[in-house]
C-alpha cells in the first residue's frame, strides 16, 4: 500500500529564502544594493571635485605666476588668487566626501553588529523605509522650492524672467515625477516581497507504509 506524505510549505515576505540560513534576508538585500549606489555617487562626486580643485589650483598658479608689471590692476594675480582658493576648497570637499560614507553605507555596515537575524531583517526594513521617506520629502521640497521661484519670475514680465520660469517649472515637474533612488529601491523591495508572500511549495512524496499522512509547514 502506497502512502501520500503531502508537503505543503507557505513562505511569507522577506523571509522565504530558496539559499541557506546564512544567506541575506530580502531587506538586507536591498539595503545593500543602496549602500553601493550611494557609495558610488559618493566616490563619482569626490571625484570631481578633486578634478576640478586641481583644474583651478594648475589654472591659479599660471595666472598668478604671469602676472607683473604689465598686470593691470593686479587683475591676473588677484583672479588667480582666487582660482587657487577655490581649487583648495573644493579639494577639500572632494577629500572630505571620499572620506566620509553616506547614510546609507553606515546603516549597512551598522546592520551587521545586530546578532538576531529577525531583528537585523526588521532594522534593514525599516532603514529602506526611511530613506525612502527621506527622499521624497528632499524632492518634494526641491519642487516646491523650484516652483516658487519659476512664480517669482513669471511676475517679473521680462523675456529673460520667462525663459528662467520656464527652466524652474520644468524642474519642479521633473522633481514631482521623478522618484528618488531611495524611493525606486524602497519600491523595488515591496513589489518584490509581495510576489514572495503569494509563493506556494508543495511537495509529493509516495512511500510504502500504513496511512496518509499530511504534513503542512507554514514560514512567517
């Protein structure tokens, strides 16, 4: 006599996994993968302006190093004194940003001193959520910002007025539809856990033996 052991396993949200126990949860995931978009963006930034510290710094020393008797009104020393200052300083930002993670690097990297893994899950959800959060409101504001001042030109009826109007209200626009990263990531891990929670495994095993056995396990 053949015996059915019915296998029925139903997988809520993030914490179904088809890897090992070790593996990272859905919002440790995505956390993640913000983590490396803001480091890039925070390595790109650092970047150019050490670029374009250096580009003004070389630019400063030629005019400073040409200037003479034949300066007038020591204009090449003074603008080249000033080339040199804002090299400097935007060195010093670009130092400053490559050196100093974003907040999303430190919440991964602080992820990892949780020792509970749901409560580690639970933190990196709500970080996702946060950030998301955070960066409609930093959009939000910069729409409406850009929308105030696209007014103020208008008001002012000159040709030159309207053209920048037109250049501010096209950026509240594109601020209003256009989501953040946060806000893609944060809806990217939603969508995707809820495709998780509709997951069913059900397994068929035929054994001899006496009696059907049915056998249900459910995840949350």
């Amino acid at each position: 006599m053949l015996t059915l052991l019915f296998s029925v396993q139903l997988c809520y949200g993030q914490n179904f996994k088809e890897t090992t126990e070790d593996s990272l949860s859905l919002a440790e995931s995505y956390l993640g993968k913000l983590s490396e978009i803001k480091a890039k963006q925070r390595k790109a930034g650092g970047a150019t302006a050490l670029g374009i510290g250096g580009a003004f710094l070389v630019g400063g020393i030629v005019l400073v190093s040409n200037s003479g008797d034949n300066d007038f009104l020591s204009i090449n020393e003074s603008l080249g004194k000033l080339y040199i200052a804002s090299g400097v300083f935007s060195g010093i930002l670009g130092v400053v940003q490559l050196s100093t993670l974003s907040k999303a690097e430190k919440k991964y990297r602080n992820l990892w001193t949780i020792s509970g893994r749901v409560q580690r899950d639970n933190a990196a959800r709500q970080a996702l959520s946060g950030f998301a959060k955070a960066g409609e409101t930093r959009r939000m504001i910069s729409s409406l910002i850009s929308g105030g001042i696209a007014i103020f030109h208008l008001t002012q009826q000159n040709q030159n007025d309207i053209l920048s109007a037109t250049l501010f209200a096209g950026g509240s626009v594109f601020g209003l539809i256009t989501k953040s990263k946060e806000e893609k990531i944060y809806e990217r891990y939603e969508q995707e856990t809820e495709n998780k929670q509709t997951i069913a495994k059900v397994g068929l095993q035929f054994s001899p033996s006496g009696r059907g056995i049915v056998k249900a396990k459910i995840n949350f």
